[in-house]
C-alpha cells in the first residue's frame, strides 16, 4: 500500500509548519489535524482549518486523504481559526443568563427599582404569567440544547460568546425591568389580549419543539448527513410545505405572542431584532438546501410562507 | 441635464468659477464670482449699499439639487472619470468653503461668535443631513472609505447637528461650537479637495499632505469641540426632560434622553481611538508606503 506524505504550509506565510510522512491513504482530516497538534500543540484540532488552497474552502474533518485532488505527497494549507469554544458551552451561557437575569427582576431584588418595592409582588396576572412563560421558553432551550439538539459543528470562535451573552443577557435585562416594574400597565384589551396571546404563545412553543424534534430525527446519532426536512404526523411540521426553516417562523411568532401579551415595546424590539437575524440564517439555509438538493421543493420559503 | 464645469486646477487664481444647470424646479444658480476688487459676493453673504457684505440669512442653494447617480468603479483607481463625480466633489468642497467663509467674515464683522452659529445653521443642517450621500458614495466604492467608518462619523455629525445644537438652544452661542464648527469646515475642505483632486489625477503633494495631517490636530479639537457642547447642554437637558418618555405609558418602555446624552458622550471613548488610530495608520501607509498588514478573519 502506498503511503502518502502530507506537507502542511501557513497559508499566510508559506511558512513549512510540518512534514508528515507515511501517513495511510485511508486517513481522514481528522487524523491529520490530530497528527499535526502533535508537533504544535498550541493548535489543538478544533482551531485548525486545512485547505488545498490558502484561499480556497475549508476540507471537512471526513474528507479521505486519498479521495482528495493531490499527489501522493500532499500540501495542505494551514490557518489558525482563533481560541475556540464548544457550541454546547456557548447555548448554555447565553440560554442560563436570560432565565435567571429574568428571575432578579421578577422577584424585585433590591437596588433595581425603590427601595419601597424591595421583594413585592406584582397585582397583576399577566406579570406572573409573563415570568412564567419567559423561564418555560428559556429551561426549553436549554433542554434542547442538552438532549435535542445534533450540531454540525463542534465548536465556534471564543470571541462569539462575549457577542451572544451581551445580546440575549442585555435583552433580557431590558425586557425584564419593564415588565416587572411597578408602574407597569396591564394590556389595553385585558384579558381578551391576554389569552389570545398566550394561545399564540404555546402553540409557537410546541411548533418549535416539533421542528426541532424532526430536525433531530433527520440526523442519526454522531452522524453530519444532511438531509432535506419533510413534514411528518405532527400537524406542527405540516410548516415544512410551505417554509425551509419552520423553527424561525415559530420561534418569531412566539415572540410576537409574548409581545403582544405583556404590551411592552422592548419585547416587540427584540422581537424585531431576531427576527431580522432569523431571516439572515434562513435565507442562508435555505440557498444551501437549493445548492445541495436538485429536487428541494420549490414552494418553500426560507421563513415566512410565501413572502419571505 | 448638461452642467458646464471648469476643471479645479484652473480655478486657482479665481474664486471658483462654476454655471451649472439645475433640475427644472430647482430654486436658482449657486455661483461664486471671480474677485475683482471687491469683496466677491458668495451665496450666503449679501453684498449691502456700504459694500460690506453681511451674512445671508437665506441662502440659495439650486446645485444641490443635481441628480446623484453614479456608476460603480473600481476603488483601487478612480477611473472613469465620472463628470458627476468631479462636479460632486467641487460641490461639497465649495459649500465647505462657503461655510468657513461664512464664518470668517461673520467674525471679523462681527468681533464675536455669538450668533456665529444662528447665521450658518441653515447651511450647516443641510449639508450635513447630505452627508448621508456619503454613505451611498461608500457602498457603491465611489469613496475608498468604508462604510462602517463613514457611517459612524455622519452619524455623530448629524446627532450634533440635529439632536444637540439645533434641539438646545441655549447652548448655541457656547465657545465650543464654534470650536467644532472650524474643525469640521477645514477637515472637510481638505477631505474634498484631495478627493476632487485624486479624480483629476493631479494631486498635489500639498492636498495629500495636508488631508494625512491636519486631522492629528483637527480630530482632538473636534471632538473635545463636540463633547464640551453635549456637556454644557446636560443641564438644560435634565431641567426640561426634552425628548424623554416616563413611566408608567401604555407601551411599557421609559427614554430618558439625559443618560443617552451620558452614554453617547462614554461611547467617545472607545469610538474616538480607533478612528483616529485608523486614520493614523492610513497615513502612514499613503504617505510613509508601509505595508500594513491587516488583521483578517
């Protein structure tokens, strides 16, 4: 059998970082990522990106040495992607702050509104229902994030962090102060608006969960196979006839439900906010479905039915 | 519409000679008359029956009013040379000029800066609003800056212009305008003529030299000019509540323009350095040929 040797070279300076020779024709990126740290073991696998071109695309960790457009000596281009940090770890931070940052405000510790109102209680129902389905959504996502979720990636750009905790924390701090404020006013409709919202609310809650439960189901265990998502029993997935990314239409629409119920602006802001990020990853996916399937179904749309 | 323009270097000796046709509509000529002894009248001064010139309350301003279409081109060159562009280019750079003129002859009429501002505001809101056009310039590379830099500087200038010095009146008359005012009209006198120069492909040394230096010092002075006008205004700010929203309201959401003016004059520092060392960086690329490896992604 013959083995091949792979040289790998900075992308930027050229620089010869390190020869290895003998390596099976059979050896995945993977393994040569992990063959590399051993001679710099600053770069740990998750921060190294290989390349056939300094400029060209990324080689995925299940690339096959011999499968690859090279000789039997290989050059391979490296590039530093920067300190990195888990998916999962990120998901959890940014997804814990929110519940409990929520719950300060809710309980009215001291030295955020007058002293008077130290650990009161609001009179109004809607406050209470507010606090719960705001936790409700959060405690979902981070028992999503912990058994339902199957990441493509292992790991994002540590600065990333920083960027997601600052979005959702301040957000929430910001939602939070108003709702549970003193002077709060209760909707203009009562209770009419309430329930109609808290209706929208759930429903958009067990239609996110239902995607994500179907998104799962797509993806074995371990496996990155992608796939094209189709409806299932789950009336909830009937979305997928119409929207390539049926999570962010609920998830927006339950947004808008809490909005509505609480009649708060800053709720119907950050609402606005994710939805335009929302759209930005739909799209995203959505001409990434079109490019890797000929036959993806041309009714859909990224994330609003017919229009966007 | 046909626009009749002279090339900038041959204007030298006269004041900016310039006829343009504007839209049908457009409310008149905007034209600078060579000197010839007396004092050149220029849109914005009124010549008056003693021939000294006072300031125009008014002023008429039609070459505004062209058409800014422009065709993308490549940012490395400036080529083609777009008539527009050039005639853009001497538009902005004249109605700087017109300002500082403005300014000047105010001060040695009048000996004072009060009511300094009250004469060019008008000129000043309008050209400054324009300067959105900036932004457009950069997204379609007509402008080598980037976005992202422009826009931060255009809307720091229009939150002065709008939202500080035209919203608190008391504050007109303070030293600190007229500080930021001069900054601003030299800085953008200098940016546009290095600007209209560079699409004449005749760049004097001088213009180069000057847009790459003269910021060392207009930059702090502009910004101290800038944050000692939202300072002396934070009072008045705090005794009116102006633009401020209380609780309770039916929408649940409370704006008290007083911290926002705290935060916007915090947000200085971290913004103002890395526009100044941006800035610095550039000049020593153009004028000391360093290669400046940037930090990519």
């Amino acid at each position: 059998m013959k083995h091949y040797e792979v040289e790998i070279l900075d992308a930027k300076t050229r620089e010869k970082l390190c020869f290895l020779d003998k390596v099976e024709p059979q050896a995945t990126i993977a393994e040569i990522k992990n063959l590399f740290t051993k001679s710099h073991p600053q770069w740990y696998p998750a921060r190294q990106s290989l390349r056939l071109d300094p400029k060209g695309k990324s080689l995925k960790d299940e690339d096959v040495l011999q499968k690859l457009p090279v000789g039997t000596t290989a050059t391979l281009y490296f590039r530093d992607l920067g300190a990195q940090i888990s998916w999962v770890t990120v998901f959890l931070t940014e997804y814990a702050g929110p519940l409990f940052i929520y719950l300060l405000f809710y309980f009215r510790v001291p030295f955020i509104y007058g002293h008077r109102y130290d650990f009161t209680s609001s009179r109004h129902t809607v406050v209470h229902l507010a606090c719960i389905c705001h936790s409700f959504h959060y405690v979902k996502r981070l028992l999503e994030t912990l058994f339902v979720h199957r990441f493509s990636h292992g790991t994002m750009p540590l600065r990333n962090i920083f960027k997601n905790c600052t979005y959702y924390w301040g957000f929430a701090a910001w939602m939070a102060y108003y709702i549970n404020h003193p002077l709060y006013t209760p909707p203009t409709y009562g209770a009419q608006q309430v329930k109609l919202a808290l209706a929208i609310f759930v429903i958009c809650q067990l239609g996110n969960f239902s995607i994500h439960m179907a998104l799962r189901d797509l993806r074995p265990a371990g496996s990155k196979t992608r796939k094209i998502p189709y409806p299932t029993k789950n009336p909830f997935t009937w979305l997928f006839l119409l929207v390539s990314c049926p999570n962010y239409t609920y998830e927006v629409g339950s947004w808008i439900g809490f909005a509505i119920m609480t009649q708060c602006l800053p709720v119907a802001l950050f609402s606005l906010v994710g939805f335009t990020q929302m759209t930005i990853w739909a799209k995203g996916k959505h001409c990434s479905y079109l490019k890797e399937f000929r036959d993806y179904p041309p009714l859909r749309m990224p994330i609003i039915p017919f229009l966007l | 519409m046909g626009s009749l323009f002279l090339p900038f270097g041959a204007l030298s000796d006269r004041f900016l000679c310039m006829g343009m046709t504007p839209y049908p509509g457009a409310p008149g000529l905007v034209s600078l008359w060579p000197s010839s002894g007396c004092p050149p009248p220029v849109a914005g001064l009124r010549l008056q029956d003693n021939g000294l010139t006072r300031p125009n309350k008014q002023l008429a301003f039609g070459s505004e009013h062209f058409s800014f279409f422009f065709f993308c081109f490549s940012t490395d060159t400036f080529e083609p040379i777009c008539v527009k562009c050039l005639v853009l280019g001497q538009v902005r750079d004249r109605r700087w000029l017109v300002l500082a003129i403005a300014m000047v002859r105010f001060y040695m009429e009048k000996g004072t800066h009060k009511g300094l501002y009250k004469s060019v505001q008008k000129t000043l809101k309008f050209f400054q609003t324009f300067a959105l056009l900036e932004i457009v310039h950069c997204l379609i590379g007509i402008v080598p800056t980037s976005v992202i830099v422009a826009g931060v500087q255009v809307s720091s200038r229009i939150f002065m212009v709008w939202l500080v010095t035209h919203s608190i009146k008391p504050i007109q008359n303070e030293e600190s305008v007229v500080l930021f005012l001069v900054s601003w009209t030299v800085t953008e006198i200098t940016r546009y003529s290095f600007y209209t120069f560079s699409l004449l492909d005749h760049l004097p040394y001088f213009i180069k030299w000057a847009r790459y230096n003269f910021f060392i010092i207009l930059y702090p002075v502009g910004v101290a000019g800038e944050l000692l006008t939202i300072y002396a205004a934070l009072p008045y700010v705090k005794k009116t509540g102006m633009f401020s929203i209380r609780l309770p309201n039916k929408y649940n959401i409370s704006f008290d323009y007083y911290y926002f003016l705290l935060i916007t004059m915090a947000s200085y520092i971290p913004l103002f350095p890395q526009l100044y060392f941006h800035m610095l960086r550039q000049r020593r690329k153009v004028l000391h040929g360093e290669v400046i490896v940037e930090k990519d992604d």
